[in-house]
C-alpha cells in the first residue's frame, strides 16, 4: 500500500467518506477522491489532480503548487490535506 493511498484513505475516515473498495491503489485513489469530491457537494473531475485541487480549495488548504508537476504535486495535496486535518 503506498503512503499516498494510505494517507488518503484516513482523510476519508476522517471526513466519514465510505472507504470500503476492492479496486487497486491507484483506480481506489481516484475512486476516493471522487467520493471526497461529491461528500463536498462539488463536481467531480476526471482528472485526480484536479479532484485533489478542488478538496483543497473547498477545505481552504493551501494550493500554491511549488513547482511541483503530476505525481508529486498530489502527493503534496494529500499531505497538505492531511496535516490540515491533524491525520
């Protein structure tokens, strides 16, 4: 289970969002993300980054992305949301 999977899914919990799955990593990540996206009332975007992008906005986590390009920016949000959240 990689970090950025495992961090999502306490996010989840911790909001209260249905973290039961049998998908993969990567297709339960964007399942989640979708499910934290429609949890918030927003619309949900086919790209995850900019699912992650929207949580952010909506949580009022910074969204300053540093430079930083596809996998690592959203491994960046995830942290960001996480340390918001105190997970």
């Amino acid at each position: 289970m990689t970090d950025q999977f495992q961090n999502l899914k306490i996010i989840c919990q911790l909001l209260g969002v249905d973290t039961n799955t049998t998908l993969s990593d990567c297709d339960a990540i964007k399942e989640y993300l979708q499910r934290l996206v429609q949890f918030f009332g927003l619309s949900a975007q086919n790209e995850p980054n900019e699912n992650l992008k929207l949580i952010c906005y909506f949580l009022g986590v910074d969204i300053n992305e540093n430079g930083l390009k596809d996998c690592e920016l959203s491994k960046d949000y995830v942290k960001r949301i996480s340390t918001m959240l105190g997970a």
